[in-house]
C-alpha cells in the first residue's frame, strides 16, 4: 500500500473503480482511508447524519439463514410480535426523537394484509417516510405495502458470492435475492441493501464483489456490518468480523456509493461499544440507526448474541461529539 496508489484511486469515478482498486483499498488501515472517506461522505452528503428509528416488531421467521438467531430451527427462542398498538407507540417516541424515518423490522412471515394496515396507520397518524425490511415476499405484498404508502425496503444480498449465498440459505439463491431487490426497485420503493463482513467462507475478493455489487445495484442505501457468531445457531463458535475490516469496508462503500446513504450498523457498535459509530462516521458512514423496540422485545431480537442497544441519546452525543449535526430532538423518555 502507498498513500500515492489511495489518493488515486480514491480519485476515481466509482464506474471507473476495478476489483483490484478494492482489493488495495480493503489492504489498507481503515486509519488511513478515513479522511479519504470521510471527505467524500461530506463533499456529498454534508456533514449532516441522517437518524433511522427502528422498531423491531416481531422475531418470529420461517427462513433457517445459518448466521441468525431468529432462524425458524432455532426453538431456545421465546417468539413475539407486537401489537399494532404497541408499534404504533414506538413510533410515536421515534417521531418525537425527530428521526428522519422509521424502520419496521422482523422476522420473514407472511404478514400482507396486517402490516399493510400498520403502515397505513403510521402514514395517516405521524408525517414519517416508511422503511420496511421484513424479508423476501411477493411482488404483490410489496405493492400492497406499497400502497399502503411504504416509502423504502431494506433486503441485504448478504454475500455476493453464489455458491457461499446457497451454503447460508437453505433452499435459497442468491439470483432469488436479487430479483427481490429488481422488483421492488420497480416498484418505486427506495431501496437499501448490504452484507455481512467476516462470514465464514468469506474472502477477499468476494467482500470485494460484494461492494461493487451495491453499486451496480444502484442502491439508495448500504448496511455492512461484522458477522457475529449467535449461540443457537450453526454457526455459534465462529470467528467474528472485525472492526478494521469492517471501517475498511465502510470507506470502500463510501468511494464506490458517493450517494448512498450508509449507515455506521448496530452489529458494529456491538462490536466496539466505545467507539464503533463514530469510528463509523468517520470511515464514510452517514447514517445511525437508534433503536425504539420496547426493552423486554429487543431483548428477544437475538439475530446475534449481545446486541448493543443504541439510544437516542446516545447516536445524539456522538454525532455531536464529531461536529457533525442530527435531527434529533432531546428525548424525554427512556429512549
Ligand atoms: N428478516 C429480514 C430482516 C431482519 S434480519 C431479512 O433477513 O432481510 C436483518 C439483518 O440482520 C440481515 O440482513 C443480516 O445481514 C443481519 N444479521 C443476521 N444475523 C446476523 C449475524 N449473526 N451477524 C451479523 N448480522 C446478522
Ligand atoms: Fe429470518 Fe432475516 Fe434472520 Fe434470515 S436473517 S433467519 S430471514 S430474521
């Protein structure tokens, strides 16, 4: 690595940029690829950190991904699903935090109809984009949902690698993923997608496909955050993703996506609880993504073991403690 080999590539226009300009940048101490990321984070996006309210409705799933703690073989798991009245609640806190958008995530089931109308409520009661991320569905759920006035999804490819993609997905593929993400595209919806880093299996090359994947994907948003082993899942015991290759992943996101919105993810303040989100934001993030479950339900939205609970608060003097600044308003409650 030479700082003169960085400082051209990070010149280059993201359709110009070749796998093995990834390569030599994922090489590279995230340290040193900060500024790089960082200036073009604010030459595009300003200094601005855009805030996403999660709210972590339901861990019940029919999948069996090998990573995730919420698979459906998993049966060391107590299961819920909030009530339309208890999201609606956590909503309620997240628009008053002053977040930019709400993120309705769970577990894959089907669920058409019953989400349509909590989105419908959310849109009539509170003036908040809508952002779902629950799993791969029909085209006509997304229509429906997107009727309903569901303004953005959430669907990672996970690992751009196909034969990796099969091995971690039972009875999927990984062509099925992407077709998820063409349709809804199509569909209107804004769409954001990512991976894990650290999986097992993974190299390289594939972290480095996988980034150019989400730009040839042309998505609006990026989350890529460490693998981290779950206890009651196939892959318990296994070595997690680590911090510098994430931060490095996060800086090459930020040369190849100069648009997309790129959050500094949960798994990462999980990872590192002192400094994960702002080592985040300065590796190219854009985004936090506090979260607004009810305590008693985050606690069983095991998807990995010690789930970090990032706080308004929290996301708020961080933010703050860079220069940068947030739409959060200081909470009253126990968010
Ligand atoms: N069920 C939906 C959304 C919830 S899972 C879906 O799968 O799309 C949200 C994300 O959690 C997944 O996309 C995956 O990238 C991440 N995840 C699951 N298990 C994980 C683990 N063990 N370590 C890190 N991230 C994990
Ligand atoms: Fe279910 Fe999503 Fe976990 Fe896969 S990653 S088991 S679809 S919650």
């Amino acid at each position: 690595m030479s700082i003169k080999k960085i400082t051209q590539i990070f010149a280059l226009d993201p359709w110009e940029l070749t796998e093995a300009d990834i390569l030599t940048v994922l090489q590279t101490p995230w340290q040193v690829l900060a500024p790089y990321a960082r200036s073009l984070a604010e030459a595009h996006k300003g200094r601005h950190v855009f805030v996403r309210g999660l709210v972590e409705f339901s861990n019940i799933c029919r999948r069996n991904c090998r990573y995730c703690g919420l698979r459906f073989q998993n049966k060391n798991l107590h299961r819920y699903r909030l009530t339309q009245e208890e999201i609606l609640q956590a909503v309620a806190c997240a628009r008053q935090a002053g977040v930019d958008t709400v993120v309705l995530q769970s577990g894959e089931v089907p669920c058409a109809a019953w989400l349509g109308e909590v989105v419908r409520q959310i849109k009539s009661q509170f003036n908040l984009p809508v952002t779902l991320s629950v799993g791969e569905h029909s085209a006509e759920d997304y229509a429906l949902w997107r009727d309903a006035g569901a303004d953005r999804y959430l669907i990672k490819h996970e690992t751009a690698d196909a034969a990796l993609y099969a091995a971690l997905h039972p009875g999927h593929s990984l062509q099925e993923r992407l077709r998820a993400i063409g349709t809804l595209q199509h569909l209107g919806y804004e769409v954001g997608g990512g991976f894990m880093i650290g999986l097992p299996g993974q190299n390289l090359a594939i972290l480095a496909r996988d980034i150019l994947l989400c730009r040839d994907l042309r998505l609006s948003m990026i989350g890529a955050g460490p693998f981290l082993a779950q206890d009651d899942t196939p892959l318990a015991g296994e070595r997690n993703g680590t911090t510098e290759m994430t931060l490095r992943t996060m800086a090459a996101l930020r040369l190849a996506n100069p648009e997309a919105n790129i959050p500094a993810t949960t798994a990462l303040a999980t990872l590192d609880a002192q400094n994960g989100q702002a080592n985040g934001l300065w590796a190219g993030g854009n985004v936090l993504m506090p979260s607004f479950t009810p305590p008693e339900a985050a606690a069983l939205y095991t998807i990995y073991d010690n789930k970090n609970r990032v706080s308004v608060r929290n996301a708020a003097a961080v933010i703050e403690s860079l220069g940068m600044t947030h739409p959060l308003k200081m909470p009253d409650s126990e968010y």
